[in-house]
C-alpha cells in the first residue's frame, strides 16, 4: 500500500486575496473554505488516479477545521483541530507514507510582497534553522525528509513556488494565483485554475519520486517572537536561550523535536486548548 501525505493551508488558495477570508468570523471565508476544500479534492483525486491506496491530509489553517470532509473522496483521511505534535505535517510519520505534497501554501515571513506571507501564525515574527530563513514549507519538507519522504508537489502564489526551488527542486510547482502585495492578488476563475491545477498534480504523481530534502542536525533555532513576553517565558524553559528583547535561540537533533517546540510556542495552554481556537 502506497499513501501520499498532503499539507494544506488557505492563504495559497485561488482567489484568497486578505485576511476577511481566513477565519470563521470574517464574511469570505465561507467561500475560501470551499475554495480550499475543492483545492485538496483535486489534488487528492489526481492523487488516488496516479495509484496511491490511501492520502492522508492535514488541515493546516487557522483553527484547522476548513476542510469539509463530506466533500473528500474515499480513502482520504483528514487529519483536523490543533493542538497536535507535528503542526502541518500530523500524518507524515504514518507508515507507507512515501511522498508529499504541498496544497495552498504560502511564502515566509521574511517574503517581500508576498500575499498573506508568514511563517507559523503571529506568533512569529521569523524563523531561523542553522543560520536559514524558513518558510513553512522549508522546515516542513526537512521533517518529511526526516522520514524519507521527498515533496513532489507545491502549489501557491510566485513567492511560494519560487520558495520551494531551496526544498523540492525535484518537485513539480503550480502558481495557482499572482500576489500584487502582501494584501492583493490577481487568479484566473478558481474552477480553471483546478482544472490546471489537477493536471499538474497528475504529472507530478505520475513522475520517479525525487530525492527527500534532508537536512543535517545538530540545528541551531532561532525564533523572533511577536511580543516580549512570550520570548520572555519561553525562556523561563530548560535550554532556551533569550538573544534579544524578542528572541531566543535552542539547539536540537532532529527536525520533529524542532516542530514539537513550534508548536508549543504557538499553542500551549493550561487547559491543552489554544486560545485562539476554542
């Protein structure tokens, strides 16, 4: 049995253009959701088609819940809600799972013009492995190599596609829309673009599987915090080192202990539900 692991965002989408479309509360995100949905559908079918048994998808947006999962196809896991050790990636350490793919995505936080670009929600203001700047996409893709697993598709905005030439060069890229600014975009209609969309898919699935993009530990992170207080408590933590009013710097072994401690920053609380998603 072969299962393909697909990691899905929102701010990557066709046609999501500002932050009124990326949570529960704002008027556009019934419609960035179905966009989303219909998104990782295509993939997952192109997917499917290609020969994989089983995909596992992780819903990797705001509260995680942006998937509708009456509209998957059979044999398509979802993994959803936070809090969960491996952030975006819950399911890459899956057994048979032999390669990803990136749906929706986005460039990182240091991206200039960049639509919506971040890099692991407002908690941070940057993020640094071994001296390099990462997106989301870069610290994800060095966690599937952990495990072996190389990423053979990416789609999202110039930015983000151009990003993903430093962790999946073997990869095929799909620019479903143009960023004019960290705020704009411009896309063609969202039904054509996943009609192209589904035929890139397919010609990535279709390919020899490229090489993993595997990274070598130790690893030196650094973290730039959006407020001093959270750098603050974080480095009330064994081996945390505070580095400036906002930042603070560790060292692990392996990628998957880095994201465990990402997702610790971004989402602890007393009760084990984040605060913003309750």
């Amino acid at each position: 049995m072969r299962k393909l692991f697909i990691s899905a965002d929102m701010e990557g989408c066709c046609a999501v253009a500002s932050q009124n479309a990326l949570a529960p509360d704002r008027w556009e995100w019934p419609a960035a959701r179905r966009w989303m949905t219909e998104e990782v559908v295509t993939v997952s079918s192109a997917a499917l088609a290609a020969g994989y048994d089983e995909v596992i998808v992780a819903d990797g947006h705001g509260n995680a819940q942006n998937i509708d999962p009456e509209s998957l196809p059979e044999n398509v896991w979802l993994v959803r809600s936070w809090p969960r050790p491996l952030l975006q990636m819950q399911g890459i350490q899956e057994e048979r799972v032999v390669a990803c793919a990136f749906v929706g995505y986005h460039a990182g936080s240091v991206a200039q013009d960049s639509i919506l670009a971040h890099t692991y929600s407002s908690a941070y203001r940057a993020v640094k492995l071994n001296g390099e700047h990462c997106s989301e996409g870069y610290l994800n893709a060095a966690l599937a190599g952990q495990f072996g697993c190389p990423v053979v598709f990416v789609s999202g905005d110039q930015y983000t596609v151009q990003d993903a030439l430093r962790y999946a060069p073997g990869g095929v890229k799909f620019t479903a829309k143009r960023s004019l600014g960290w705020r704009s975009q411009t896309s063609l209609p969202p039904r054509q673009t996943r009609r192209m969309l589904g035929e890139a898919a397919a010609g990535a699935f279709s390919r020899p599987l490229p090489n993993p993009f595997e990274l070598k530990g130790p690893f030196h992170l650094e973290l730039e915090m959006t407020s001093q207080v959270s750098a603050e408590m974080l480095a009330y933590l064994p081996s945390v080192t505070r580095t400036a009013a906002f930042s603070i710097a560790v060292r692990f072994d392996s990628v998957d202990q880095i994201m465990r401690f990402i997702a610790f920053g971004m989402h602890y609380s007393p009760t084990g539900v984040p605060p913003a998603y309750p």
